[in-house]
C-alpha cells in the first residue's frame, strides 16, 4: 500500500511541474498580446506508458492580423517563413517582427539592434523608400528619380518551424528538429507600411490560465489526500 501511495504522489509531482510550466507559457504569451509578429508557444502534454505526464514546447505558426502603420520601414510578412536577422556577436536569428529602423551606418536594423539579412544600407537623405512584396529595396533620391535597388530582405522557412526554439526579443532560433532553413525566392510574402500582430487568441488564453489553475488546485489537493493516507498507513503499522 506505501508503495502504491509514493507512486501516485511521485506521478502527481510530476504533474504538478508540467502544470507550473504550461501555466509559465501561457503567462508569458497574455504578456505579448502586443507584441509585433509574436508567434504563441504551447506547452503540450505528453502522456508516457506508466501514465506520467510531460511536456513539450511548440510554437503556433498562424498569421497574425495586419495592421497598418505607414512607416515605410515597418513591413508584415503574410505567408509562413520567418526574417532571417544576425545579432552583434554574429549569431543568425529568425524574426516575424518587421517594425525596423536603420542604424548610424544606414543599416536596416531590427529593434534589439540586429542587422536584417546579409546588410541593406539606405540613404538617409532618400525621399522615398519601396519595398516589394518579394522583399526588394529600392530608394528614390527624390521623387522623381529612377528607383536604386539596395538589397532583399530575405524569407526563410522550415520543415517544422513549430520546433523553433523561442530566445526572447521575439526571435528564434533553428533547433534539429526544426530541419534546415531554406529560402524563398519567389514570393509575395512582404507587405510594406504595416506590422504583423500577435496571433494569440486572448480568450483561449485566459481560458487556459483557468483551466491550468483548477488543475493544480486539485492536484495539490490529491497529494495532500494522499499524504494523509499515507501518514494514517505509518501510524497503523506502527
């Protein structure tokens, strides 16, 4: 009978932990509700044979909605695959949020300061900047000039970019099971003077923050059950 009472209090810890965790990833989401381009993570349950649960992180790849901004350095990817980006210390990162800048240089940035694909450098006194749906940039010195192409921004996709591993600053990084990154050329994917929003669905969220409390309040609630049992099993044998 002990035996049988640590086991089910050992699987209800464990339990209990994933719990604590799914809550971390929902909280972490409702925190980004307004957060550019943010892509949901979920924390799945995973039931092993000997009935323990555990959990593994994925994140949702749908489409946020599209909300115009009129900055013509702010683009919204609206098709699947992610912005290659390289941080100062030289590590390839991939990114939805299109809300960039340029730096001192002219570089075309990212918020944190990450320089977008291979490097695309504006002019600062141009007076008009275009950016095509296939991520082409063209700057006008004045209105009436010929466009000067000045670089891509890249698009890349995965195999199985749900496998993504979420580093913050609200970029990824390629996992191994997340395959290998492949460009895409021949796209339609950008779309300039706008942002991608979060595609959290709030409702949802909140319901899933009840549903995870109600769980560990009856998983508390059965491991001090059984901790009674198991202290009233120790008193009869004694």
């Amino acid at each position: 009978m002990a035996y049988n009472l640590q086991g089910i209090v050992r699987k209800a810890s464990t339990n209990l932990t994933v719990e604590f965790d799914r809550l971390a990833y929902a909280t972490q989401n409702i925190a980004n509700l307004n957060t550019n381009g943010y892509k949901a993570v979920r924390f799945e349950d995973v039931i092993d044979a000997d009935g323990s649960v555990h959990g593994v992180e994925r994140v949702d790849c749908r489409v946020g909605e599209y909300l115009i901004t009129n900055n013509p350095l702010d683009v919204a990817l609206q098709g699947a695959g992610y912005i290659p980006v390289t941080t100062p210390q030289g590590e390839i990162r991939y990114t939805r949020d299109g809300a960039f800048m340029t730096n001192k240089e002219g570089y075309l940035i990212t918020k944190t300061g990450d320089l977008v694909g291979s490097g695309i450098k504006i002019d600062g006194a141009s007076e008009r900047i275009e950016i095509k749906e296939n991520g082409d940039v063209y700057t006008y010195k004045k209105i009436t000039d010929e466009p000067e192409y000045v670089g891509t921004i890249p698009v890349v996709q995965f195999q199985n970019p749900e496998a993504l591993k979420d580093v913050g600053a609200n970029e990824f990084i390629a996992t191994e099971n997340s395959g290998k990154m492949k460009l895409i050329e021949d796209h339609n994917y950008i779309k300039q003077y706008g942002i991608e929003r979060s595609n959290l669905d709030t409702v949802s969220e909140i319901y899933m923050v009840s549903r995870i409390n109600a769980s560990i309040i009856a998983t508390s609630s059965l491991m001090k059950a059984v901790d009674q049992m198991y202290q009233e099993a120790i008193n009869i044998t004694e």
